[in-house]
C-alpha cells in the first residue's frame, strides 16, 4: 500500500479545541487541473450525505461546478440532492451589490483630478475586489447559519493566495483612502467643498465604506477561527509539489489552517507495464511530499474515467476511508516567523520528536533542510528569510527555533 509510505498521523497535535456552534468553512485550492472542483465536490456529497445541511461555492467562471454534479447551478444556492446546496458565484453581480455606491463616488473623485472618464471608472474598481466579492458571500451564509458546513472550491493556488490576502489589503486600502473621520467630515464639508477642487464623499458613501470596512474585519476572523481550514489538492508531479509547497508556507504565514492535503491521481500499483516508470516516479514523489507537508494526507487514484455526477459519491468513500470529511484534521500551526531583538528573524517549526543532537540546518537557495536522524523537513522559504542565512537552530518544547540573519 502507497499509505504506508506516509507519516502516522498521531505526529500532528491538535491545539485549541474548534468551535462546534459556528460553521465548518472547508476551502479547497491546488494548483490548475489537479483535481479541485471534483474533491470539493465528493467531499460536500458525502458530508451531505452525513446528514449535515451543506453548501459548495464555486468562485470559478468556467462554471465547473456544474458540470461536475451536472446540475446547473445558479447565483443563489440551488438544491442538488437532499441537504446539499450549490451556487456559482455572479461576480458582476456582486461587485455591483456591495460597491456601487463607493464606486460612484471614486470615479467622481478620480475625474476631478483630471483623469479621463472611462480611465476613471475602471481605476475606482479597486484590486481584488472580483475576489473579495465572493468571500463576503461566505459571510452572508455563515451569519444566517442557515448552513451546517460551506465547502469554498476555489481558483487555483496563486489566485487564492491573493484572494485570502485581499481581507488585509483592503481594510489597508480603505484605511488609507477613507482615513478620514466621519465626524470631522460633516463639519468641514460645507465649508470645505466650494473651497478646494475635491469632491468629498457623501454621508451615504462613507457609511458603505464604514460597513464594508466591518464586514471584511469580520471576514477576517472566520477565515482565521479555526473552524476554517484548506485542503490543499495536488498531484504526485514535480511542478505541482512546487508550486503547493509555496502556497502552503504562505497560507501558514497569512495565518491560515491547512488542515490535510489531498494527493489526486495516484496511479494504482497494478496500473499495467505501460505506466511502472510513472508508478515509480510517483512513488519518488509521494516520499517527497512526505518531507514537505507536515499534516495528514489522503490518496484518490486516477481514474480510468472523468469522474462526474454519479462516480463522485464513490471517490469520497476512497479519500476518507471511514472518516467524516467534515472533521478538522489538525489545526496545529505548522510554522511561524517572529521578530528577534536584535532585527533578526526567527523561523518557529513544529518538530516533534527531534533529537537536537543529530541535529542539521541546511539552507539551498529558497529551501530549508532540516534534518534529524530519521526526521527530514523540506521547507520552501518565504521571500523575508530566502533572502537571509540560518545562524542558529536549538530546540525548545516541541519547537525548532531557527534564527535568520
Ligand atoms: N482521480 C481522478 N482520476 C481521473 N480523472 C480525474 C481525477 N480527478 C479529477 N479528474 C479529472 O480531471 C479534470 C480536472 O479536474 P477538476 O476540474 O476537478 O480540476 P480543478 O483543479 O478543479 O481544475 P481547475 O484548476 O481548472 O479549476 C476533470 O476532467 C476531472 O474529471
Ligand atoms: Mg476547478
């Protein structure tokens, strides 16, 4: 069996204890073609099926939900079967819905200073707002709790990347732009307005931006509770562990929880003479993935078919086993980077088990290589430390704290 080649799971401790009265948020993001929108779509059938009310969004124009369940899906949560829901996000529609008002106003604003009409209605649609649109949809169902579970089938990894960093960005676009007291803005707007060449946003604008303001604040911390995860899909190729590998170290440093990941396309070791140079390429790989994810793993094998409709049932059954696909798997914070006093950085890893004696730090361009007798870690760097060398590692309660200068 390929799982044997994986770490037990029991290496990965849980920390805090989730909340069970909020809704399950499962995000899932991979790089393109491995196998996103069908995982998201077993995993929601089988927790469905588990009896909890579920609902998958998809944030993907190609409207490959649909074809996936093959149901068409619209823009408000359409019934696929019993206690499942789906939709497909309108982002036009939504990008009208929350920033109309705003939108008016900036391009008033952008006009004054000269630039050209349709320049300016562009510039007043502010980056990554397309994306933001779809995640205070989340916001909208997790408030009514109408939901047991929402399931996020996401675009691929460098658009979700941006995408859950755009909470952050735009309550720093908004600080920045609307930085202005409400208060004091009434006062001096009479005054103010005949006087300088400065359209000044209305009473209506600023209380939209104020809502919008809270509501992405808001946003922010359900994405970061830890009844929120990602699972990140990938398939045993090089190229793919690349590019997940990178996502993982960020989604660890924007703070959120990758709670297991999910290796598609897996060929099964009776796949035929045709394919054994691939199965023991694979089989490289998955070793390799080993060394880099520190979290729970699950295997679905290529199929000799597209998996749709019907067949998704089934492939849920083979990627969880007998687990509920609803549980966290692990909410541990697998790495996090910390301030030194003296301007240094320090990279904190959840090690278990290593024995600081056999101890080895190498670094390799954007990698880290830890070693420890039997225990290996390859870790993509983050742009703030590639650009620095190790110092020092020492190994404190379960931690390895390696310093960067
Ligand atoms: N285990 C598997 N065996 C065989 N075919 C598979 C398997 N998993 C997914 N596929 C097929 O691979 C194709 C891509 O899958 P899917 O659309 O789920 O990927 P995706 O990651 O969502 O892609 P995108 O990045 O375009 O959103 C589909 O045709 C799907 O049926
Ligand atoms: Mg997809």
């Amino acid at each position: 069996m390929i799982k044997n080649l994986l770490k037990k799971e029991n290496e990965y401790v849980q920390e805090d204890i989730p909340r069970s009265d909020l809704p399950r948020i499962i995000l899932f993001t991979g790089k393109g073609g491995v196998g996103k929108t069908t995982i998201a779509a077993a995993t929601a059938i089988k927790i469905s099926e588990l009896g909890k009310k579920t609902l998958i969004i998809s944030t993907d124009p190609a409207h490959s939900l649909s074809d996936s369940f093959d149901v068409e899906l619209m823009a408000t949560p359409t019934k696929i079967k019993q206690k499942l829901y789906g939709m497909e996000v309108n982002v036009e529609y939504e990008l009208e819905r929350h920033w109309e008002t705003i939108k008016d106003y900036l391009t008033l604003f952008f006009k004054s200073q000269g630039i050209d009409d349709v320049v300016a209605e562009e510039l007043a649609i502010f980056p990554g707002f397309d994306e933001l649109a779809s995640l205070l949809h989340l916001l909208e169902f997790y408030q009514k709790r109408e939901y047991d579970l929402i399931i996020l089938d996401c675009a691929p990894t460098g658009e979700t990347l941006r995408l859950l960093s755009v909470p952050e960005i735009a309550r720093w676009y908004m600080n920045r732009f609307f930085g202005i007291e409400k208060r004091l803005l009434k006062i001096v707007k009479p005054i103010a307005e005949p006087l300088i060449d400065l359209p000044l946003p209305s009473e209506e604008v600023l209380d939209k931006i104020q809502d919008l303001y809270s509501r992405i604040g808001l946003l922010k911390e359900i994405l970061e509770s830890p009844q929120t995860t990602v699972r990140l899909v990938m398939n045993p190729e090089k190229m793919v562990i690349k590019e997940s590998e990178r996502a993982f170290t960020y989604l660890n440093l924007f703070g959120y929880r990758v709670d297991c990941i999910i290796i598609n396309k897996v060929l099964p070791a009776d796949a035929g003479e045709y394919f054994k140079k691939w199965i023991e390429i694979q089989r490289e790989y998955l070793k390799d993935i080993d060394d880099r994810f520190p979290v729970p793993k699950f295997m679905l094998t290529f199929k000799s078919e597209e998996v749709v409709g019907e067949k998704l049932a089934s492939i849920a059954n083979e990627i969880y086993g007998d687990k509920d696909p609803s549980e966290v798997f692990t909410i541990s914070k697998p790495m996090r980077i910390e301030k030194d006093e003296d301007g240094g950085l320090i990279l904190l890893l959840r090690a278990p088990f290593v024995n600081k004696s056999q101890l080895k730090v190498l670094k390799r361009g954007e990698e880290l290589i830890i070693i420890a007798g039997q225990w290996k870690r390859i870790l993509y760097l983050p742009q703030s430390l590639a650009m620095r060398d190790p110092v020092s590692a020492k190994f404190m309660s379960g931690e390895l704290k390696i310093k960067f200068r």
